[in-house]
C-alpha cells in the first residue's frame, strides 16, 4: 500500500509517499568488526540528548466538508493517513453506515452530513529562537490551523511565513514561551560522504520525538517529484509523520529535512529522502526575508546532450545542458548566449546535465553577474550573465516536441532522413497555424519506421538548421545532409521549431 495525502500524490511514481504521519522501527546498523561497532558510534546518544528539544511536531486541522444529496451521499471524508481518526471514519462510515453507499439501519441519511475537523501530525524543527520553525509544505498544506508541540508537551498556534512548492518546505513563526528555546543550525550537506551515519528525529505516527540512526544511502537522487530534486537518501528508518522533521549529522547539524519515502507497505523499507540543508538553508533566508522565493532566472530552454548531439557538436564525452532556445527579454540573450550553444560550468560548478542547470541558476541570487562557460562549434567560450528573476508564472523546463495534426494535401516534397519536406509556403503555413517568426523547411509526413519518429518528429514541425547552418527551403536540406554523408557524419543535427517558435536539437542518424 501506498501512504500518501490523496490531494499531494506523487503521480509519476507511485510508490512515492509523502511522509506527513507514520511510525519508525529502527534499522539494524551493518554489522562490523567488535561488539562496540555493531551498535554503531557512541555518538548518537549525545547528539539526540543535545538536539532533541529542537525538534517539534506540526499539529494541523482542516474542516472537510462532505457532499449531500445522491452524489455525495455517505462520503467518507479523505483523511490524512494515519489521522487519530482515520479508525474512527472508516469504522463509522464503512461498516456502521453499510459501507460507501451511507445506508444505515435507520435508512439512508447520507444527505445530512456535516463538515468535520480532521486533524494531521507532522514533524518540523527550530532555526531561531526568536520563534522560527521548518517543515514541509505538505504538513501544512489547507491547514485552517497550525500548532507547534514541544518536546515537553508545550502547545503554541504558529503562523505561516511562507512555502515554497517546488522543495516542499515551508517557513513557520510563533511566539516563544518563557523557557528559553534551542535552536539547531544547517551543516553543509556538500560534505556528507556515502556510508555516513545520519540520525532522523520526529513524530512518526503520532508517537513524538523519535530517534532513528542509519548511514547517507546515496546524494544528488533525482526522483522526478519536482523541478529541482537532488535529494539525500538515507535508511536511517522515516515513516509517515517524520515529514519536514531533521536529519542530523554526528556534529548534530541539520543537513537535511526528510521528505519522501518508497514505501510499498506504508512503512518503512529503508529507502528515505530528504531535502539536502544546502538547498533548505537558501529558501528558509529568502521565506524569511521575502515571505517568498526569489529564484535566479537564466531564461533559456534546455534538453539533454545524448551521445548523438554530442558527436555533432563535437564534444567529448557527452556532457552539459544544450541551449535549445532562448528567450528574448532574458538575461541569457544580451550576453550572447545561442542556441545551440552547450553549458558546461556555470558559476564555477560543473554542469553535467540539465538538471544541474536548473538548480544552480535557482540557487544564484538574483541580480549576481556570473560567468557562464559554453561550448560552440567545439570551442569554449565564456558568457557573463547578470541573472534575472524566475516568475511563479515562468517554468524551468525541457524542451518537448509538440505533436501536430497530418496535413489533408501533401505538397511537392523532398525526402531526406525518413522526412517529407517541402518549403514553408503560405498555405502551409496556414495549414499548420505556423507564426509568421518561424523560418524553414515543414516536415510534411514522417517514415514511421525511421529514426526521426522514434525521435518524435511529426508533420508541421520546421526544420530551422541543419548541423547549425540555416536553411530555407527543401533543396537545402537535402543538399547538406547528403554532403554530412559524404563527410563520414554518423548522426546529423537539426534545429526543429513546432508553430510557436519553441526550439529543440534532434540528432538523427544516417545509417
């Protein structure tokens, strides 16, 4: 079973869960040499002792409300999981009730339902003693109310800073009783080594500060939640109620904040993550400063650079996030950057793929001139850019095809790659609702068993250059791909452009 909020279900994988209530067990440390190391290091107890005042849980209550009438009639409500009254709900409506279709002994009165009070248990931790406290966004998300509980049992209403979706986290302030507060401090989770011991505190399943200790399973995990995912996977042992609460290093620094689990049985297997500290110190700062996030905005579009492009581009190995578009009023424009162009360092870090991109530019501070070194026709050059500000309504995304209908009459074509080609008429154009601004040969038809549809070319994308030289009518392309045969070319790169305008490299092969 999956244990997820229905409503912050992670689509794309399902075995996902948002750990905003559950319970630990404890994981057995590797065994090792001596009875000492087997319990692992004599540490632990210190940093728990030294910390644990810190962490609090996140009480939250939402009103539900259930629907009358014949749609609506004996609706459960949806509770988070494990809700103290999650038993209660499905005792009272499943089998009191006669089941999802509300019949009771008394007939049915699944129409005079009233909206309820659910409540929810997280986990989150103190930054300052001036009152300020961390979770998840998940923790909170729709609360009506937000209460933070002490690890004495102290109870004080909390309001929100504010949240950033894109990490799941979010920034609490509440007013400090008399008994001075501790405070626990960020480490740099830069440093975390694979096989260090990490120490999880929170509130799994309602059962307050719990203590559990494991090793960093792996770094920089992608897990497709978000935009900018670099999560630590740890098997210190995180349930649902762990959510938005610490994961400590031996020095009892916070080098992140647990998240997410895989967990096929509700439970935990082992396999956690949590937002590294780096990336939850600079959001915490901005929530604090702005009571929202101020992202760093290149303003270009990127894809991957596979094997193939990068034998076009002539780069060895294949490495960097390719340049597929570029905006007109971004900062990324006036400095010189094309498409085409491959980023390889940004601001002195390395870019590997786009996603190192994305979340480097995020984390640059708005207004900051950076370098930017790119390669072009094989060469690396470097671009100064002055970042701009990342919009809530602008998205760092990839660049995507964009599939467009079969045209009823296929014009006069050349065929070249498994493409029919023709020049960009005016009724093609028309045809193909094609902005004026885009310049090219129309791919009229698409060989389904070529390598441009496992590529996912479709008639009505435009062809704007052919290994980075433009080209304006089919003869053109032709002409080019034939001499890129001829040069012992393997693959051959093409600049496409779907109605909009939006830009993409699609290498093809000539075999």
């Amino acid at each position: 079973m999956i244990s997820a909020i229905p409503a912050l279900s992670h689509r794309r994988r399902p075995w996902l869960a948002a750990i905003c209530l559950g319970a630990a067990t404890v994981v057995s440390a590797p065994a090792l040499s001596g009875p000492a190391l087997a319990r692992g290091p004599d540490g632990i107890a210190d940093v728990a002792e030294k910390v644990i005042d810190a962490v609090v849980n996140i009480s939250t209550s939402q009103t539900v409300e259930a629907k009358g009438g014949a749609e609506g009639r004996g609706a459960i409500p949806q509770l988070p999981p494990g809700s103290p009254f999650e038993e209660f709900f499905d005792d009272f409506f499943k089998n009191r009730r006669g089941g999802p279709g509300g019949n009771s002994k008394g007939g049915d009165r699944g129409g005079d339902l009233q909206p309820r009070k659910t409540n929810s248990l997280g986990s989150g931790f103190i930054v300052d003693t001036a009152g300020i406290a961390v979770t998840n966004n998940h923790v909170i998300a729709d609360a009506d109310e937000i209460n933070i509980i002490m690890n004495d049992g102290t109870k004080i209403k909390a309001e929100l800073v504010g949240v950033d979706k894109k990490t799941d986290l979010a920034v609490l302030k509440f007013k400090p009783p008399a008994k001075p507060l501790v405070a626990v401090k960020f480490g740099d989770s830069d440093k975390l080594r694979l096989g260090e011991w990490v120490i999880a505190i929170g509130n799994p399943f309602s059962l307050g500060g719990t203590v559990t200790a494991g090793i960093v399973s792996a770094r920089n995990r992608d897990i497709s939640s978000g935009p900018y995912d670099n999560y630590i996977q740890t098997d210190a042992a995180i349930n649902r109620g762990n959510s938005g609460g610490p994961l400590f290093n031996l020095d009892g620094e916070v080098i992140g904040v647990n998240t997410l689990i895989i967990s096929p049985s509700g439970g935990s297997i082992g396999i956690g993550f949590a937002v590294p500290s780096k990336t939850v110190a600079g959001v915490v700062d901005s929530l604090r400063q702005f009571g929202e996030l101020r992202r760093g905005w290149l303003g270009v579009r990127i894809q991957q650079v596979t094997d193939e492009i990068a034998e076009s581009l002539n780069i060895k190995p294949a490495r960097g996030a390719l340049i597929a578009g570029v905006e007109d009023k971004g900062p990324a424009k006036p400095a010189g950057i094309e498409p085409g162009d491959v980023v390889v360092k940004f601001d002195g870090k390395d870019i590997k793929e786009p996603k190192d991109l994305s979340r480097v530019v995020a984390d640059t501070a708005v207004g900051k001139e950076v370098d930017v070194i790119i390669i072009r026709k094989g060469a690396e050059e470097t671009k100064k850019v002055t970042l701009g500000r990342l919009e809530d309504g602008e998205k760092a995304v990839q660049a995507a095809a964009k599939t467009q209908a079969e045209p009823v009459e296929k014009p006069v074509t050349q065929k070249a790659l498994g493409l029919d080609l023709a020049s960009l008429s005016k009724d093609l154009r028309t045809r193909y609702k094609i902005k004026d601004s885009v310049k090219g040969v129309i791919i009229t038809s698409v060989d389904g068993t070529s390598d441009a549809a496992e590529k996912r070319l479709s008639a009505g994308e435009v062809i704007v250059e052919v290994a980075q030289e433009a080209v304006s009518n089919a003869a053109d392309v032709k002409k080019r791909v034939d001499q890129l045969k001829k040069d012992g070319k393997k693959s051959i790169l093409l600049l496409v452009s779907n109605a909009d305008g939006e830009l993409r490299f699609v290498a093809l092969s000539v075999q």
